[in-house]
C-alpha cells in the first residue's frame, strides 16, 4: 500500500500555522521536516516540502536567509498577516 502524502495547500498551512503561533521560530528544511512537521518524514514529503517553501517565499509569506557557506533558513516574514 502506498501513503498518501498531503497535498502542498495543505503543508503550507500548517507551516504558516506553526510559523504565527511562534514569531521567532526560524529553521533549515531539516529542521522543519523534523520539528514542524514532524508525523511526515520521508525523501517524497521533503520534495514536496521543498517547493512548497519556494511557493511560499515567492509569494511573500515566508523569509528564506542564506549567510554564505550556510544553509538557508526559513522564518515568518514580519508584515505577515494571518
């Protein structure tokens, strides 16, 4: 049998659910995987997750930060409005 995986509407809600309930919260893709979405580990959800991060820095919900030889960091973005 195959798991079901849920679809990216709805792991972006609960990002944003996590993220405006803690202001400060701010981690990398594997710290989300671990910490945020922690019932769902798998290679396919960390794909999915991944263009579900991208969609929502492009839409301007989420902050992606990069210092130089880090990894990015995701984090609310402060005007964010629930």
């Amino acid at each position: 049998m195959t798991e079901c995986y849920p679809d990216k509407a709805r792991i972006a809600r609960e990002i944003l659910s996590y993220l405006s309930s803690r202001p400060s919260a701010r981690d990398s893709l594997d710290g989300i995987v671990q910490w945020w979405l922690r019932e769902r580990k798998s290679e396919q959800h960390t794909t999915l997750l991944k263009e579900v991060l991208a969609d929502l820095v492009t839409q301007g919900l989420i902050a992606k930060d990069k210092a130089e030889g880090q990894t990015p960091s995701y984090r609310i973005r402060a005007n964010y409005k629930k």
